[in-house]
C-alpha cells in the first residue's frame, strides 16, 4: 500500500533546500515542469566528515549516470541513499555545479536589490549558506550530482549537455539508508545553454517506507552494493 507523504512542498527555481532525511523515509522530487535540474549533496547527519563520494559511486556501480537501482555510496563505504523510483533514467554526476562568476558570465549579474526574489541564484552559494546553519563551510563542500539532467562525454572528452532530458512529471526518489543530511538547489545546470535565467520549480515530498528486503533491487545490483549494505547495517547494531 503506497503511504501518504508526511510533508510536500514546492521548490521554486533557483531555491535551495536542506533536510535531515531519516532512515525508514524516503524523498521523492518531481520535475513540474519539464527540463528542471536540482543539484544535491548528501552527507552522513549524525557525523557529517562521511560524505557522499562520487568517484567511488560511479566506480563500484560500474556508469557515469544515475538512475534507478543506484546507490550513492559515502566515503566510508556505506550507503546515504538508494534510487528506488526513476522515471528519467539519466542523472548528471559529473558535471559540478554553477557558482556566481559562471551565473554572471552567462546570465548577468542581477541582485536581490534589484529584482527580489526573481535575482540570479548559484548552486555553489546556496550550498554553503545551507552548510552554514549546521556549522560547516567550503571545506565541508564536496561533488554533487545533477537530477534530471543529462551530460555525456564524446571521444575527445568533451562534455555535452542534453536539453529536455526530464519530460514535465517525471520523478525520482530517493531511500534514505542512513540518517542523512540532503541539500538540494534547482539552479540553470552549469552546461545549460538557454541564454535565459529560467530555473524550474520542483515538487519535495518525504514518506516513510518499509526496510529493503534480502532481494531489494538497489542491494543486490552488484557485490559492492551489497557490501555497502552490510557495512551500512553494521553500524546501525
């Protein structure tokens, strides 16, 4: 029986948000209107020097993109979360996030002064604003991935970037398997070309959900993932 969300809000576009998501619940982020981005970053709550580690994320799944059945995995080995619902099937992990100076380059620099809440927004700020109030800064900001968004390297090792990846509704969701500090900000992605600063709103919305079984599709998609859930098991004896 699907459960009703605990809680459901609107992210407008250029916002960031931050949330400790529990273990037993689980976050789901719908696209409203097609074509979104949300970057985010996750760190272990209850001791935030365990960090999402994407190298090691890509590596032991064997991909350079998200989707579901995937697990990000933190620098101890453990899993923060697993992707149990993807209806995109193609998230960013590699190409980092905007900051003022490429905001301003592309778009112009227009401030809150000057435009209130419709000003020009960065990830990378917004992130560390949001680290700020659990008492952490830059040194505590690590990579991040890009939900929604689509990023592929060609044979010369150029990055390209895929306009209209996520279709209007499309979702993803997200298992907490820890205790776990999200951050996500819907910012332009960093390779978008649209001349225009237009980023688009997202839905959040948390529930609780049941413990994954022996045969659970994110456990048991290779043997470093269920190691990660041994380990990860482990430290909550």
């Amino acid at each position: 029986m699907e459960l009703s969300p605990l809680f459901t809000e609107v992210l407008p576009g250029g916002a960031t948000w931050s949330h400790v998501l529990k273990r037993g619940t689980a976050l789901r982020i719908v696209d409203l209107e097609g074509d979104a981005n949300v970057a985010a970053y996750f760190l272990n709550f209850e001791n935030p020097s365990e960090r999402f580690n994407l190298p090691d994320t890509l590596k032991a799944q064997h991909t350079a993109r998200l989707r579901e059945g995937h697990v990000l995995f933190s620098d101890m080995g453990r899993v923060l979360c697993s992707i149990t619902e993807d209806t995109v099937g193609w998230h960013d992990p590699i190409a980092g996030i905007s900051n003022a100076a490429s905001v301003e380059r592309k778009y112009g620099k227009l401030t809150y002064q000057q435009a209130r809440n419709e000003w020009h927004q960065n990830a990378r700020d917004g992130f560390l604003v949001e680290l700020g109030k659990y008492g952490m800064g830059p040194r505590d900001l690590h990579a991040t991935v890009n939900f929604f968004s689509k990023v592929v390297v060609d044979e010369s090792g150029n990055l390209q970037y895929f306009a209209n990846n996520s279709p209007k509704g499309s979702y993803i969701e997200l298992r907490a398997e820890m205790n776990v500090l999200v951050m996500l900000n819907t910012s332009p992605h960093p390779l978008n070309a649209d001349p225009e600063y237009a980023p688009k709103p997202v839905e959040i919305s948390v529930k609780r959900v049941s413990t994954p079984t022996r045969d659970d599709r994110c456990r048991t998609l290779c043997p470093e993932n269920t190691r990660g859930f041994v380990m990860t098991e482990l430290y909550f004896l």
